[in-house]
C-alpha cells in the first residue's frame, strides 16, 4: 500500500479532495491517504469517514507551525515571507504581488514600515534575477524548516506529501521538511489566480497539478517553475458543477430565500475585500431594483464574500450595512458563504448546493472579475464586472479605484475573450443588465471558449486526469 499525505489548511482544499471523487479514485488505486488538516476538524471528519479506514486524519500542526512563525525570528521571518509574496519575474503581470507590496508599505507604520521600504532593493533584485529567486528561497527552506512531523512520518511513512497550496502560507514548513527527508512533493492549485498572485513559492515542490495551459506558462516565466514538472489537469472541484450533481430544484432553491419565481434574478457576488468597498455597487443595484428600470420584472441576491467575516471592523461594517438594505428592499436578499468547521476560513467554494443553484439560476451576474465569472460561465449564465469606483474607497485603508481592475491578468483575459460586459458607470450597468436579460444567449459562444481556455477540461475529465497524475507520482521512483 503506497501512503499520501494530504495537507488541507482550508474549506477550499478540503472540498478539492473530499468532495469530489479525487480521494475515492486514489484509494480505488491501493493508496492510504492521510489528510492533515486543523484540530477542530478531525473528529468531524473521523466521524464522516468512519467507514473508510483508508482515510486516516492526523493534525496539521497549525497551531505549532504558527508558533514558530511568531517565536523562531518571528519579525525576520514575517518579513522575509512578505518579500516572498511581493516577489516574481516581470515576464508575467506583477499586479497582483506588487499590490500586495503597496498594500502593506501603506498599512504599516514606525519602523516596521522602514523595514519594509528599506526591503525594496531586495524585492527589485528578486523580481530581475532568477539565480537571486532560486537563493532566496534555498535561504528560506535552510534557516526555516521546523521539525514538526516525526512522529508522522514513523507512524505513515509517506511515498507523496501534497498540499494544495504552493507553499504561500504555513504549508511551507511541511513542504520543506518533506523535500528535506527526500520526499517527493506536489500541490495542486485550487485558485484561478493562484499562479500570479502568490509570490515565490515557500518550497521547492516537486510537481504541481495546473488548471490550464494559461497557468502553466504562469509558473514557468512567473516563478521559474520547471515546465517538464507541471501537469495540465484541469479543476477537479469543477467537474461537480458541470455534472450538475449539487443543484437544488429551483422552486426550493427560491423558496430558500424568499425569491419570487416570477422575477428574473440578479445576483451580485462580491469581491475580496482587500482591494475595494462593494457597498456602494450593492446599493446602486438594489436601487435599480427597487425602480425596476429593466425590461423584465427582477430581484437581487447578494453573495457576501468570506472576507466578511474576518474580524476586521470595516469588513463586519460593510457586511452589517448590506444586510440593513434587505431591510429596506423587499427585492433584496442575502446569502452567506457557509461557515466550516473549526477555525478554518469561509471560502466561496465550500457550500455547493447553494452556489451551484444560485449561478444556474441566476440570469445575471454581477461581480467584479472575481473566480465567479468562470464558474457562472460554467452555467452559462451571463455575468457583468462592475468597475464602478468610489471616490476616496476604503477609509485610511489601502484601496484601489476600480477602474484599474479590467487591467489585471485574470481580468484581461475575460476581456480579450469577450466573455462578459464591463461596467464602469450606472448607465452602463442598467444597459448591461437589459441587454443579459433581453438576450440571454448573448455572449454564449465567448463564454464557452473562455472556460475552455481556463479550465482545459469541460466533460468531467478533471477529476480522473489528476487522480492518474498523482498516482502516477506515487508509482514513480524519485530521482
């Protein structure tokens, strides 16, 4: 019996693995899997899977991985992790990690910010020399790779360790001291930008599972990634979507929440709120809502964001005001991304049932290029991204103007396939939404070459591709 570790710090990882068949067709292939994941979720997920000994639950050592973040040179270690993310070679956008740069130079104060500044250079020679990337992160996994796992690795001694992150948070310590021992190591990307956005990896991983070929090109010229080590596999969580295995019938699903099965639907997912307020676009569609200026007769569900939840005062503010003007709307309703176990973090892909209902029955969406556009051209349901700025944004917070956004990767790539409408003004947004809800095959043919583009694989083939990869990596000798 061949051993995998599987490490899972979120709902999103979990659901990758556990709700979908990727588990089931790995153990079918003789593998004993043993999931890592936070403490609070173990007896839950023991209890769930008491029937399937080939699915073994064992800590993470979160808690322990984060003391020594904080303790072992917290301060050179926060700072060098945050080097990491704001790092990458300019033969891809650096958008996303030089926003993360700017955010945190603004944010910071005193001398933590003069650290910070004083850390450009190194950042700048990061982002010009692939042999500095490559001796950064040598430096990283030889000075910071606690010995967390002994007694795991006596107890399942394993031929695979895989996370579904590339080392961007606390995995990083288990994927360095995998590569350590001499054990191979792979991740598999769960995020649409995920490849952009992230920074240097926070280990040398030896094979990684990609959506597309637009993410593999990513990683080679982003972060020098060998191309020979990365396998085009395609989103398995995806292959439930277009199964359609987790819709609800319509009339429960609008019974659920109140919707009139009358009115046509308009649905507004909003945005990570680390870059942009999105209540001033949620009261501008409810407005619209409540004047009724569209061909058809329609409502507003709202979709908070994870991020609402943090405990940040503004996001819990904003998040307070959006449930104010359900009050004040009879045509506006409210959803929340449904809350996982333990501590770990809301994600926008854990309650499928919901999701999956909300975009196929949706007759527009609204969002601001969030992954929602590719999983509502999944539905084939239209979708619009509202750039709509508000002056001054976010209170002495960081905050960037909207009309920025359909410059960024993943959003330019939506625009160049033509696979959805941009707002930037409310006149726009009014004629976006008539023209989706005259026309709701407009834009169809651009929506599916889109996801043909992102996703590589549309008729269910993910799932079993990346089951194959992965045992294929288990079968292998390592070199």
């Amino acid at each position: 019996m061949k051993t995998i570790w599987v490490a899972l710090d979120h709902g999103l990882g979990i659901a990758s693995f556990l709700n979908t068949e990727l588990a089931n067709l790995l153990a079918q292939k003789g593998a004993r899997l043993v999931f890592l994941v936070q403490d609070e979720m173990i007896s839950l997920l023991k209890e769930e899977y008491a029937a399937r000994p080939e699915f073994i639950f064992e800590s993470l050592r979160t808690k322990q991985a984060g003391e020594y973040y904080r303790k072992f040179w917290g301060g050179v270690q926060e700072l060098m992790d945050y080097v990491r993310g704001a790092s990458a070679s300019p033969r891809i956008p650096l958008t996303y990690v030089d926003t993360h740069r700017q955010r945190k130079e603004y944010e910071a104060k005193g001398k933590y910010r003069t650290a910070l500044l004083m850390l450009r250079p190194l950042i700048m020679l990061l982002r010009a020399s692939s042999l500095a990337r490559k001796l950064f992160r040598a430096a990283l996994a030889n000075f910071f790779t606690p010995d967390l796992y002994s007694d795991l690795y006596q107890k399942y001694p394993p031929d695979l360790v895989i996370s579904s992150t590339a080392g961007w948070r606390l995995d990083q310590y288990l994927l360095r001291d995998a590569k350590r021992r001499g054990v191979k190591t792979a991740t598999l990307i769960v995020g649409w930008d995920n490849p952009s956005s992230n920074g240097l990896p926070g280990a040398f991983i030896d094979y990684v599972n990609v959506w597309s070929e637009v993410h593999r090109q990513e990683l080679v010229d982003g972060v020098d990634w060998p191309a020979e080590t990365i396998h085009i596999g395609g989103m398995p969580l995806y292959d439930g979507y277009i199964s359609r295995k987790w819709l609800v019938p319509r009339d429960e699903y609008f019974k659920m929440h109140s919707l009139d099965p009358d009115k046509q639907l308009i649905s507004f997912a909003a945005t990570a709120l680390s870059i942009t307020p999105n209540i001033h676009i949620i009261k501008m569609l409810a407005e619209m809502v409540s004047k009724q200026p569209f061909a058809k007769p329609v409502q507003l569900l709202i979709r908070l964001h994870p991020n609402h939840f943090k405990p940040y005062p503004h996001y819990r503010e904003e998040a307070q005001a959006i449930a104010e003007l359900t009050k004040m709307y009879p045509d506006v309703h409210v959803v929340e991304p449904r809350a996982m176990g333990g501590n770990l973090e809301r994600y926008s892909g854990e309650d499928y049932p919901e999701k999956s209902s909300m975009l196929a029955y949706s007759d527009v969406l609204v969002t601001i290029y969030s992954t929602m556009v590719v999983e509502a051209a999944l539905h084939d349901t239209p979708f619009i991204s509202a750039c709509i700025d508000l002056p001054g944004g976010w209170k002495e917070k960081y905050w960037v103007p909207l009309h920025e956004v359909p410059d960024w990767p993943t959003a330019a790539r939506v625009n160049k396939a033509d696979a959805g409408l941009l707002a930037l003004t409310e006149p726009e947004m009014q004629a976006a939404i008539n023209a989706y809800l005259s026309q709701p095959g407009l834009h169809a043919l651009e929506r599916k070459k889109f996801i043909q583009q992102e996703l590589t694989y549309l008729n269910g083939e993910a799932t079993p591709k990346t089951a194959e990869f992965l045992w294929s990596l288990v079968e292998e000798k390592k070199s």
